[in-house]
C-alpha cells in the first residue's frame, strides 16, 4: 500500500464535498501525501477555512465553490484543477 501512495505524491486530488464528513477527512489525509488538493463544494466559506488549515500545516489547497449538478460549475472546477 505504501508504494501505491507514494505514487500519488506531488500530484493533485480534487475532492468534492470537501467542506465536512468524509470529504473534509479524505481532504486532510490528501494534502499529508504532497499533493495539491483542489477543494470542491458549495460551501465557499467552509472550504476557504479547510485550505487554510491545509496551507497552515505546510499543504498546498484551492478551495473552489461548487455545485456538482452544475455542468458549467464542472467544467470551472476542472480548469481550475488543471
């Protein structure tokens, strides 16, 4: 397993529903593996808080306001993940 993560340093994560629950923990544990994580939800004011504490600790986070039933949201999200 450890192998495996290795392959994911420096890389990046897009994590939607980042701003509580199981995507705020997958959030947390990505950015301990060197990879810049792209936060997603359509709560702005919580996912600017988690970068904060991401970058805090030495991670590098983007926190990207949401709405995954948005196409157009989608394709901003993206962009901004590239």
């Amino acid at each position: 397993m450890t192998e495996q993560l290795d392959r994911l340093r420096g890389g990046v994560a897009v994590i939607t529903g980042a701003a509580s629950g199981i995507g705020e923990a997958l959030a947390l544990q990505v950015a301990e593996l060197d990879m810049r994580v792209v936060l997603a939800d359509i709560s702005k004011a919580r996912i600017d808080e988690l970068a904060a504490t991401i970058e805090a600790n030495g991670g590098r986070a983007l926190a990207v306001e949401t709405d995954v039933s948005n196409p157009e949201a989608l394709d901003t999200l993206a962009d901004a993940a590239y």
